[in-house]
C-alpha cells in the first residue's frame, strides 16, 4: 500500500469516528409498562430511621457499629452491609427543619432503579439487568466477575463491592423483590415504605407516585394536606399535615433518563447530595459511541480485511528484498 | 536463519536479585488481599472503585505495552522495513506489558474466581465497553504468545514449525493490529459512562476512543526508544539511534495531532479557563500538558532527532505525559462526590510496585536466553 494511500484511508476512517457518534446515538429508554418506584418526600421524614432498620431485618444485614456503642444503626454512608441510608444536611444554627439557611433536612439514600441505568449499561456479564415489567435494577452474583463497572457506571454510586470479604459480591436495593424476598411480586411493599411513620417514603406504580409528587409541588405552602402511608395504591393509613414550601423539582422526572424511586424536597437537591445531571443519561451517549464503532462488528471486520491484504503483500515484499519475516 | 540472538551472560545479577526481593514484598500483600479481601490491602471504598491497580497496572500499563502494535503499523501497514530489527524485542516487551496488565485486571476483580463469566456468550452484554476491552485484550495476549513464538521455537531448533507459522503469520499480525486499536480506544471509552465524576478537563463524551488510541500509539513508539535506549546502555548492545530517529518524527506528527484535538475539544466546550483556575486539577492540566508539548518541541530538530540522549529525553517526558493524562483523567480528576476520597495505600502500591518489578526480570531472562534482540548492526 502506497503511504499516500494509507494516509487517504485513513483519514477516512478518522472523519468517520468523528463524526458518526452523534449521528447513531440512541435515545434514553423509557419507563418500563408496570414501573415500580418509591416516593421519597424529605419534608415528612423525621429522621428516625426505621427504614435503615427494616432494611437491614429484610435483607439480613448487620447493622453498623460506631465507636463500640451499640445502640441502633450508625451506618453514614452505603455499602456492602447498609443498602438504604438516611443522611442530614445542616446549614448554620441547624435550627429549623427544611430551612436551606440555619436549617436542616433529611435526605435517603438508596437505589433509585433508573430508567436508563449506567449499571445495566456497563455490566460486562449482564449480572445488572432492568427488569422488563417492573424497571427494578437487579443483580445477579452468579455471572458477576467483581469488576465494579457498574459501582463508576452509576450517578450515585450505589452498587457496593463487599470489599472486606474474601469472596465478596454486589450489593444494592433491589426493592426488596429479589429471589427468597420477593416481596413486590407476592403484593407486598418495599420493608423501608412499610415501616415509615410519616410517609416519607411511600412505594407504589412510578406514575401514581409521579402524579402524587406533581399534587404536592403545587400545594399553596401552609394548605393541609392528606398525606398517605405506605403503598400509594392502598394506603394503609393517612395523616393531616400543614404544607411545606416544596421546590418546584421533582428529582427522578428527567435526571439522566429519570429514575423509579422519586424524590421532592424543600431544600434544593445539590445541598441534600445529588449529583450535577443532566437529562440526557450517560448510558445512552456511551452506548451510542460504542455502536457507532462497532455496528455488529461491520467495521472491525472491514478493517481486518483490509489490514490482512496489507500486512501479507508487505511481509512478501520484505521477503523479495531479502528480509526475513 | 535468525538475525536475532541470545545476549547470555549471568543472571543472578545483584540488580536481579533486588527486584527478586521487590516482587516478593508484592506477592506477600497480594496472598493476603486473596485471604482477607480487598480492604485489607488496598484503599478502595464505596465512591473509588478503582484504584491504581485497574489505572496503573491495566489502563496505562497495556499503554505502555503498545511498542508491538506501533512498530507493526510502521513495518507491516506502512511498509518500513527498516524498522524490523526493532519488531522482536517489542513484541516480547508489549507481550509482558499485556500479560501483567491482564494479571492485574485478575488480581483486581472482586469475583476472580468467576471471571471466565464474561467469554461465555449468554452472559455478554453487547453495550458494555468493558465486555469489548475485556475480550479484545485477553484475545491480544494470545496473538502476542503467538507473533513472539517463532523466538522460542528457533531456540528449541524447531525449524518446521516456524517456517509453517511464518506462513500464516500475517493474519495474526493483522490481528494485532485492529486489537489493540480497538481496546486501546475503549480504555479511553470506560470514562464516558462515568459522567460528571470525570472532572471537565478530561471528560469529554465523543472523542475519547480518538485521544485514547492517539496517545497510546504515541506511547508505543516512545517505548521502543526508551526499551532499545535501556538495552544500548544496559545490556552494552549497539546503539539503533538512526532507526530510533525516524521513530522520533512519527512521535511528532502523532502529538501535534493529539494535542490539537485535545486543545480544541477544550476551547469549542469553553474549558480552557479551567486550565488556568490554580486548582490541583489545573495544576495536573498543565503539568501533563507540559510533558506532552516537550516532545514536540525537542522532535521537531532534526539535529536532536540524531542525537541518542534526546530521543531518550522526548520519548521519557511522552511516556510520563501519556501515563499522566490516563493517572488524571480515571483517578486524579475523578470526584466520585461528597465523602469519598481516594490514596492507594502502601500495600496497594507495593503489589504494582511488586509486578512491575517481575516483569523487568522477566524481560532479563527472556533477553539473555532466547533470540530476541537484533544481533549485530542491520543492513
């Protein structure tokens, strides 16, 4: 091959890595048909953390210790024994409750089963998966080869490696439905809704939820409202309750292809944790780069044929001038 | 009739014996991560999840190792035969460089004992870059055995069986050309995925496969230099400073373009200024940056380009460069978000530390006992 012509081809190849990207990417995926997802309202929970409790008992999980006192669960942050969490955000004096300014709040952390989920998408053996019906992000040890893709594939770090057992695994919510639990598929709710005194965290169909965060974000601050408990679909018990000032921002509507477990708050989002996202998810630009390059192995395959007719005709030609190959 | 043969000389050397004593230390804390777990060994926590054993010994060490994919684009696909005395010891160097690097990919997967999981085809997933990087680099080490193999077979005097590979030794070169563009281009992928952590100066969405495999090609040829550069000195062979030259040249013309995508990619996104905020991040930016301009700046003599020190020079300050701008963009630049902070530990280090040292010995033994560096001055 003549060295004008490799430059050609190749700037061929480069223009059209460039510029293909864009072009092929795929959009964001949508809710699955019979989306499940939880509610997370942080101006009614109180900080008891009956939730964190509940979701150790479910999923057999010791609880953590601080400093020897044994007390309740001290756990600060996920990992591979906590995979629900309350968190505090304070300001200032600290003193009034869902203040940004000299207030506090309180702010759950778990698994938010995105709709487009980066785990699912970077998971080398398909151990992640989104279930088809209900979009729960699931996670199969059995074909998990402990990678941790899918811990740097996800916008809040959920999926935790069991870093201190020698032969450790994944662990995430998996909305209390997985094998041996499945609790979603026999009709029951997640154990954190169920045990929450408040409500604030309240399970059910991610449209009902949807619109119940949608009523509670235009309420008039100061209006009484009727809050549910536990399964929006059936609540098994309701409490009258004065209105918050609500940010107009339900976490969970668009972020990164949005999410089934949803949020509202009355302290902005980037205070109480969240990370900077966008709506368009990560999952789909990556994937989208990914097949653009590959397309069913159309342009490896192109490439190694041509490679192969090159490299043979300049083995043979170092061979003529009395090179060895 | 190889043209390439076996230095001999001894080998416990007193060098040897002390990366001997380094690889153990090594060895002892990666016993214990596989008795204990990860945490006993490494700093590793619920935001970084990978440390320096994915960055270091997989995403730069394989970029290291990329001396036999570079030279063969030179010799094979560009027809510059000349370079062919520099062909063998590359591969035998990029042969160790991937081995390790697939080692290192083993030691760090938190299911090891699993990891044939992902060759089995109902468990792959298509979408994942990581599937992609996984099975092209594991196919890689094998086409290295196989284009490093007629070394071993001439010193076993088996000279049917290299005369039949030499026969169809083009389809595994051609093989070892596409793979590592391919993986090499996903290592650069994998950060794509992780979104906003990736701080702005190094995440970009679309042109990271281009950086990725631009830099390490780059790499490649630097290695070349710095590997004969160490053989001339070391091991007291010939100096190839005239073939090391035209080396030099094609480093040039790969960074000017590298750095000209990378520079504009930050001036269309408005991110420049990020460069100059004086922060740890800007500092890494201009420092990395530093050390990819050296190169263009000494390369572009062609009084330097003749000059062994000089290469030897550029072709350290790309490799620092190239290994700076992965170290920045998966774990310096890295913010997983409020909480998490990462610093490997000294175990951690020591393990790297450890298999970087077995693979100098390695590369000791390969050299003094089987034909692998050019025997005398080419043609």
């Amino acid at each position: 091959m003549k060295r004008r012509d490799f430059l050609k081809a190749a700037a061929g190849g480069a223009t059209a890595l460039c510029t293909s990207g864009a072009a092929t990417a795929r959009e964001n995926l949508q809710p699955t048909p019979q989306a499940v997802g939880m509610l997370f309202d942080s101006t009614l929970c109180v900080g008891c953390k009956a939730c964190v409790a509940k979701c150790k008992e479910v999923n057999d999980m010791p609880p953590v210790i601080l400093n020897g006192d044994v007390q309740y669960d001290s756990a600060k942050d996920l990992s591979g024994d906590t995979l629900n969490v309350i968190k505090i955000y304070k300001n200032g004096t600290a003193a009034v409750k869902d203040n940004e300014v000299d207030g506090f709040a309180f702010e759950k952390r778990s698994c938010m089963h995105c709709v487009d989920p980066g785990c699912v998408s970077v998971c080398p053996t398909t151990s992640m998966q989104r279930d088809s019906l209900t979009g729960i992000v699931t996670y199969n040890p059995d074909t998990c080869i402990g990678c941790r893709n899918c811990t740097m594939g996800c916008p809040y770090n959920v999926p935790q490696f069991e870093y201190d057992k020698p032969y450790g695994q994944i662990q995430k919510c998996q909305m209390c439905n997985q094998p041996g639990v499945a609790r979603v598929d026999n009709g029951l709710m997640t154990g954190c809704a169920e045990v929450c005194p408040t409500g604030a965290t309240l399970f059910g169909p991610r449209e009902e939820l949807m619109a119940e965060a949608k009523r509670r974000t235009v309420l008039k601050p100061g209006e009484i409202y009727n809050y549910p408990r536990g399964d929006i679909s059936k609540p098994y018990s309701y409490h009258e309750k004065e209105t918050p000032t609500y940010k107009k921002h339900i976490w969970g509507e668009k972020e990164a292809g949005g999410t089934n477990v949803l949020h509202i708050s009355s302290v902005a989002f980037d205070k109480l944790g969240m990370p900077p996202l966008e709506e368009r998810s990560y999952a789909s630009i990556s994937e989208g780069v990914q097949h653009t390059l590959y397309n069913f192995l159309a342009l490896p395959a192109v490439a190694l044929a041509g490679l192969t007719y090159v490299v043979r005709k300049n083995i043979n030609s170092d061979d003529n001038d009395g090179g060895e190959s | 009739m190889s043209q390439h043969k076996p230095i001999g000389g001894r080998l416990f050397t007193l060098p040897f014996m002390a990366l001997g004593i380094v690889a153990a230390i090594g060895l002892y804390f990666l016993m214990m991560r596989f008795q204990e777990g990860m945490s006993a060994v490494t700093n590793l926590n619920g935001g970084n999840a990978w440390g320096l054993w994915v960055v270091y010994d997989v995403v730069i060490g394989t970029a290291l190792a990329c001396g036999g994919y570079a030279l063969a684009i030179a010799v094979y696909v560009l027809n510059k035969g000349q370079y062919h005395p520099l062909m063998r010891p590359a591969i035998m160097a990029s042969l160790f460089g991937y081995a390790l690097g697939g080692f290192g990919a083993f030691i760090d997967m938190g299911r090891w004992w699993q990891f044939y999981n992902i060759f089995l085809p109902g468990n792959m997933n298509f979408n994942s870059v990581m599937l992609e990087v996984g099975l092209c680099v594991a196919t890689y080490i094998l086409i290295l055995f196989i284009e490093f193999a007629p070394a071993v077979l001439e010193k076993m005097g088996a000279k049917g069986a290299v005369k039949a590979l030499n026969k169809v030794l083009f389809i595994f070169i051609a093989l070892g050309v596409l793979l590592p563009t391919m993986h090499q281009s996903s290592l650069g992928s994998l950060l794509i995925a992780m979104g906003y952590k990736v701080t702005p100066l190094w995440q970009t969405m679309h042109l990271q496969p281009l950086l990725a495999v631009l830099s390490a090609l780059t790499m490649g040829f630097s290695i070349v230099i710095f590997e004969e550069s160490f053989a001339t000195v070391g091991l007291r062979r010939p100096a190839e400073t005239r073939l090391l030259g035209g080396l030099g040249k094609a480093i040039m013309g790969l960074l000017v373009a590298f750095l000209i995508v990378r520079i504009a990619e930050l001036v269309i996104q408005g991110k420049l200024g990020l460069a100059f905020a004086g922060d740890m991040n800007s500092l890494m930016f201009l420092l990395e940056t530093t050390l990819f301009v050296i190169p263009v700046v000494i390369l572009s003599s062609p009084v330097n380009r003749r000059s062994g020190r000089k290469l030897l020079i550029a072709a350290l300050s790309m490799l620092f460069a190239g290994s700076l701008y992965r170290l920045n963009a998966f774990l310096i630049g890295f913010d997983a978000g409020p909480g998490y902070s990462y610093f490997p530990s000294v175990p951690e280090i020591m393990v790297t530390v450890g298999i970087v040292a077995a693979e100098i010995m390695a590369y000791l033994i390969f050299v003094k006992k089987l034909p692998v560096l050019h025997a005398s001055k080419h043609a």
